[in-house]
C-alpha cells in the first residue's frame, strides 16, 4: 500500500495536499476532511480504555474548517487538530487512498500530475 511521502496543508486553498510514495496526488478538501473525520462518535469505538464523548452538536464554532496541527500516528495514519479544539479524527493511510480516490471520482477531474498549468 502506498504511504505519504509528503502532507503539506494549502491555506490559501483550504486543501491538504497529500503526496503519495507512488507519484499520486491527492487534494483534500478540509471541510470534507472534517465532515468525514472518523471520529469516536462516527464510528462508535472505544480507544483503548478511554471513552471519547462524542463531539457538542450545535452551531459551528470558529475554526471548525481550519487545521491547527497535524500529527502522525505511529506509521500508518495522521492525527488533526482543528482550531475549534475538535481532535477526534485519525485519518489511516487506507482511509485517506478511499477519501482521495472519493473526491478525484466526485470532481470528475484528472488527477493532478504536479505540475502547474
């Protein structure tokens, strides 16, 4: 399975950008990211011993599309922090490929080559 080789987040563009070890690109769009964020309460799990409330419904609060850290998880996924204190989702390599592959097929777009036009 592929794995990231490079994961830089575009602010400007509100996108990640994950490059993957087997030339493909993927743009994630962070509002995407974080409406499909497998979070505890999405998926229903337990993480470890502790059992993680699920997130306030309610209005959004500020920063809820913005990223603030992004951290790797042991080798095979990535951690998000998002500015309005959301930290739930941990994004696999496997998840973010079907996420990737997911947004190419909705945008009907080719999938971007790296280089500029």
């Amino acid at each position: 399975m592929p794995v990231p080789k490079k994961i830089k987040l575009n602010k400007e563009k509100d996108i990640l950008v994950i490059e993957w070890d087997n030339g493909k690109i993927h743009n994630f769009p962070l509002k995407f990211l974080r409406d499909e964020s497998p979070d505890a309460s999405n998926k229903g799990e337990t993480i470890l011993w502790k059992h993680i409330p699920p997130p306030p419904k309610g209005p959004d609060l500020p920063g809820k599309y913005e990223i603030e850290s992004i951290e790797q998880v042991g080798s095979y996924a990535i951690s998000i922090k998002w500015k309005d204190g959301y930290d739930y989702g941990i994004y696999s390599w496997e998840l973010l490929l079907k996420m990737g592959d997911y947004i190419e097929v909705v945008n009907n777009l080719p999938p971007e080559t790296g280089h500029h036009h």
